[in-house]
C-alpha cells in the first residue's frame, strides 16, 4: 500500500466519522424536539384539567396575572430562547460545513 493510498484511505474513514458525529447531532436534536413537544402537551393538558378546560387561547393580556397562568408565559420564555439557541447551531454547523468543504 503506497502512502497515497493510506492518506485516501484515513480522507475516507475520517469522512465517515464526521457522517456518524452529525447524524448522531441531528438524531439528539430530534429526541429533544419531540421530547419538548411532549412536555408542552402535558403541561397544557394538565392546566386544562386543572382549571375546567379552559385552553391557552382564552387568556388574555393581564389574565395571566389572575389566572395563575405563569406557567404559560414560562414555558413559552423558554421555547423562544430553545428556538434562537438551536437556529444558532444550525447556523455555525453549517458555515463550518461551508469552510470544511473549500479546505478540501
């Protein structure tokens, strides 16, 4: 084996890790997402039972306030800043692609 053919052999190998290591990051990604969906659900079905079937959309403005509907306005807090946080990964992921692709 000549020294061309170990250095194509370790580019292919090397490839294939990569392939693996991101499918693995969108695979996390998408256990996360479908997990958050989940608990989204159960929270606005326990707040449904809880408060005799009344639904997110009938508050309004200051009735969070008088509604004990602060978890609401957390969980939404927090599924805005989940969005910037993934949208921001995805955005570096795929400029560092980008970059891994012209080096090559």
């Amino acid at each position: 084996m000549t020294n061309e053919e170990r250095i194509l052999s370790l580019h292919q190998k090397m490839n294939k890790r990569r392939v693996m290591k991101e499918r693995r990051a969108n695979g996390a990604l998408g256990v996360g997402s479908l997990g958050l969906l989940g608990l989204v659900i159960a929270v606005i079905s326990h707040e449904q039972v809880l408060y005799g079937g009344m639904s997110a959309g009938t508050y309004t403005g200051s009735t969070f306030v008088f509604q004990n509907a602060g978890s609401y306005v957390l969980l939404a807090l927090a599924a805005f800043m989940l969005g910037v946080v993934i949208t921001v990964l995805c955005i570096r992921m795929k400029k560092r692609n980008q970059e891994e692709g012209k080096e090559e």
